[in-house]
C-alpha cells in the first residue's frame, strides 16, 4: 500500500514538469515559426517584436549583427530570402532549463535560383512569462 502511495505521489510530481515543458516546447517551435516567416516575408514588426533589443545574430558567412542591423538586412527589398521550408520540428534539439532555451535546429531557405540549408542555433530567454530570441546563429549545411 505504500508503494502504492509513493508511486503516486512521483507521479502527482513529475507529471505536470513533463506538461510544463512540452507546453513550454511548443511555444519555442511556435516562437522560431514565427521568426522564421518573419525572415521569409521580411516582416520588420514582428522581427522587432520576437527579438530582445540586445539581439546578436550571425548570418552563414560569420558576418554579425545587433537587432536593427539584422532586420535591415533580413528585411531589405532586394534580399535573396524568398521563402523558408516548412519543415517539422520533431528534429529540433531544444533544451530548456530556468526560463532559456538553446534550440539547435536544419533551416531550409528558398532563395530566387536555389534553395540552402542551414544550421541554426537559437538561444531563447523567457521575460516576464514570455519566450524572445536573444541571439541565433545559421552555418551553411554543406
């Protein structure tokens, strides 16, 4: 019987920290959608929106940017950026641990003449109850 109680109470326990986090995944991956469709339709609002101001990002040729810089270039008119595949996220590596999130994840961008992918790596902190991206990196698949 109190093997019984005691199995009971682990699970009281663990169940809702495994709810948590998947609910916790699921707002990361609805979070780098978001980002990534910002990207693909060069969606300055929402970029500014998702990003904390003191965002870094580093595009497949090393080259780094602070927020604004990064939304000019992924935002110009003329980018090459024409759409992202819409690829499932059940691959996604994502950690979460104390309100931030590493996500490693494969990024397919289409571009005018041809396609790329990408690796990227996304750091993500939870502010007042909400997840933003703080910095996020893209090396060239090859």
């Amino acid at each position: 019987m109190n093997k019984m109680i005691l199995v009971s109470l682990i699970l009281l326990i663990t169940i809702p920290k495994v709810a948590q986090k998947s609910s916790e995944r699921d707002n990361l991956i609805n979070l780098l959608k978001q980002f990534d469709k910002a990207i693909a339709k060069k969606d300055s609002v929402t970029l500014q929106k998702i990003l904390t101001d003191d965002f870094t990002g580093t595009i497949p040729n090393g080259e780094s940017f602070k927020k604004n810089l990064f939304i000019q270039y992924h935002c110009n008119p003329h980018g090459k950026t024409r759409d992202i595949k819409d690829e499932p996220a059940k691959n996604w590596d994502i950690k979460i641990s104390e309100g931030c999130a590493i996500i490693n994840r494969v990024v397919t961008y289409l571009y005018k003449t041809n396609e790329v992918k990408v690796k990227r790596l996304d750091i993500c902190l939870k502010i007042k109850g909400k997840w933003f991206i703080v910095s996020g990196q893209a090396t060239e698949v090859l």
